[in-house]
C-alpha cells in the first residue's frame, strides 16, 4: 500500500497528460470545521488541469486521516477554523503516507494555528515547521511569487507566511498561515473576492501542486 504514492507521482512525472491524479481533502477529529472550502479542491484542479496540463480528478474528495485509502492520493488538503486532534494511529499513518511519497498542504482557515502545530508534533516529533524563504522553489513554479505567499484575506494584520517540514531534504508539508489560499479557490459568489485575488490563489496553489508532484 505505501508503494502506490511513489506509482501514482511516478506515472505523472513520466506522462502528466495521461495519469489520472487524485486530490482529497483531509477529514480530522476534534471538532474543527474540516469541510470549510467545498468548491476549493475542484477548482483548483481544474485550473492545474487547464493551465499546468495535468490531468487531475476533479471531483470534491475525502479520506481521513487514518484511512489506508490515503495512500491512493498524491496531493492532501487539510483546512478548517478550529480544534485538530489525531490519535496516535492516525499519526501514524499520516506519518507513514507522507514518508511514502505523499504530499500534505494545511491552510489555515484562521483558528487552527495553536492545534495543528501540536498534532503536527505527534506525526513527526523530531521535525521542525521552518519557514520557506521567498527563494524556495515552491513560490517559482510556472506562477512567480517574488515575495512568498499572497495574502488573500485578513485577519490579524499579520503577513502570510509558508512553513515547511523537511525530511531528508523533502518537502512532506507545507503549511500555509495568515494567507487563506483556500478561500480564494472557493466559487467567487462565496466571498465575492475580486477576480484578480482568486488567480493569485489559484496561481499560487498550482504551484503548491507543481512542487508536491515533482519535486523527486
């Protein structure tokens, strides 16, 4: 089962036009609002699909975080406004499934900051969130982004700011904080963002994308 990740990246890499790549968006315990966001993922696969040339799934799916089925996707997106606990089984497998070849973006929706960075401590407890300079590849992909993440809603004033955690030298998650990527993916009725905010999103999360699939 954890060799699938590695099948699944490596079909894309050899032949994007024809792997059919399947996203998900990661259901947590706690009682934070896991769902928040539910046009972002089909949007944003169908911007990758029309502008990077993937050919990504773009049905709205979901698997938790202690599910064996997270192996059958490359690309998890975990959002939400509140609280996140994993069990340690969960842990467990979130840690297996990145150490295998997945790949988890967590965008902080506003709220989730203080649990997410505990709970990220049980899957990987001697790992660091580092902050990715402007440099890093992440933010240079078909989509330049010069000074990091765009801010796409406030909150607290505070810049947007990526954080990563590295493991020999791989990316396993990036985490966004204080930018909202999420809801700039949403349906433009949702929030009624101007549409130059949401193809800075979207642009930035094709990045996001880009980097996750091909950074082998």
């Amino acid at each position: 089962m954890k060799k699938i990740i590695i099948f699944i990246l490596l079909g894309f890499i050899c032949s994007p036009l024809l792997a059919q790549l399947k996203i998900a968006k990661l259901k947590y315990n706690g009682g934070g609002d896991w769902y928040a966001n539910k046009t972002a993922l089909p949007n944003l696969a169908n911007f990758c699909n029309k502008n990077l040339g993937t050919n990504i799934s773009e049905e709205d799916e979901v698997v938790e975080v202690g599910s064996p089925e997270i192996f059958l996707y490359a690309f998890v997106y975990m959002t939400g406004h509140g609280n996140v606990v994993f069990s340690d089984s969960e842990a467990q497998n979130l840690r297996n499934y990145l150490l295998s070849g997945g790949f988890l973006h967590i965008d902080d929706n506003f709220g989730m900051d203080k649990f997410v960075r505990l709970e990220l401590k049980k899957v990987f407890p001697e790992l660091e969130l580092i902050e990715l300079p402007f440099s890093h590849p992440i933010y240079k992909q078909k989509f330049q982004f010069p000074k990091g993440l765009p801010k796409i809603h406030e909150h607290e004033g505070k810049p947007a700011q990526g954080f990563g955690l590295f493991y020999k030298g791989r990316l396993l998650c990036f985490y966004t904080y204080e930018c909202d990527l999420g809801n700039g993916w949403e349906d433009q009725s949702i929030y009624q963002d101007p549409e130059s905010v949401r193809q800075i999103a979207l642009q930035m999360g094709a990045n996001v994308v880009s980097f996750a699939l091909t950074q082998f």
